[in-house]
C-alpha cells in the first residue's frame, strides 16, 4: 500500500482535567442484546464532555460488551446464534450451579468483551456510522445488570 493511499487529520492535543464515573444498571429480559449507546452519549452530554475517552465496564462474568452494527437487527441476531454454536448449553459442563446456561455465559462473556473504549471529540463518541454499544445478556432469565461508565479527558 502506498502512502497516497492513507490520510489522517491533525492531531488534538486536550489537557485532560476531569475523571467522571457514574455506574448505569440495566435490567435485561433475558438472553439478547441491549444497547446502550444513548445512555453513554447522555452522560457525555449530563457532564459537557469536549475531547478525552469513554470507557464502559460490566461487572459481571456472565454478561457482556460489544460494538456491533445497529442498522440490521438480523446482525444481532446472527451473533447470538454464532455464540450459541460456540458454547452450545448441552456440551456437558461441569460447572451448572445456576443451570444449564451458567457455563456456557461464562465462556461467552470470556470470548467477547467486559470492558470497551472510545474515543471522544467535540463532545461525541467516535463511533463509525452503524456502530453502537451493546450490553449482551448471555443467561436466558433477567437479570440486573451494572455498567461502570467512565469519561476521561476535558470538559
């Protein structure tokens, strides 16, 4: 690839003076995916966020984080079909104290994410077009969920 073939702006350079956490708790209705883009962008907007990072934190081992498309809701879908293909409830699991999807959540909370950063600029994440953030709840009853939302940079 030849150098013509890449751009990229100016640096921003932003004196970071603030540290901002707040925890959010979502109740899930079982297994599936719920985003959670608006909520992190309404504490960008709650604190006057300019320029810094936003991290989301799950506080459990048996659900998780993601950045997925949110314009074909068959992508999510798909996903949770991928992730029941890999850690299928009938595999013959030792650990099954909470049931039958306990093991199989903690292998799918191992393979995607607990924890996700962006980017913020001008007070917005810097989120591709069709990309939002999804807590996904791998345990097929409801569940209470807390997300540890953090913004580091400058307001």
């Amino acid at each position: 690839m030849s150098a013509r073939a890449m751009s990229r702006t100016a640096p921003v350079v932003v004196a970071i003076d603030t540290v901002v956490t707040s925890v959010l708790t979502v109740h899930t209705s079982g297994r599936g995916f719920t985003d959670l883009t608006r909520e992190v962008e309404a504490l960008l907007r709650e604190i006057g966020a300019r320029d810094g990072a936003v991290t989301a934190f799950i506080r459990h081992t048996s659900a998780s984080l993601t950045i997925q498309e949110n314009a074909d809701p068959t992508v999510l879908r798909d996903l949770a079909t991928a992730l029941a293909r890999l850690a299928p409830e009938d595999a013959g699991w030792l650990h099954d104290t909470e049931g039958p999807d306990d093991m199989p959540a903690h292998i799918k909370t191992m393979l995607s994410s607990i924890s996700l950063q962006v980017p913020v600029h001008g007070g917005r994440m810097m989120l591709g077009t069709w990309q939002a953030i999804y807590l996904i709840e791998h345990r097929a009853r409801p569940h209470r969920r807390e997300v540890v939302l953090q913004f580091i940079g400058a307001v």
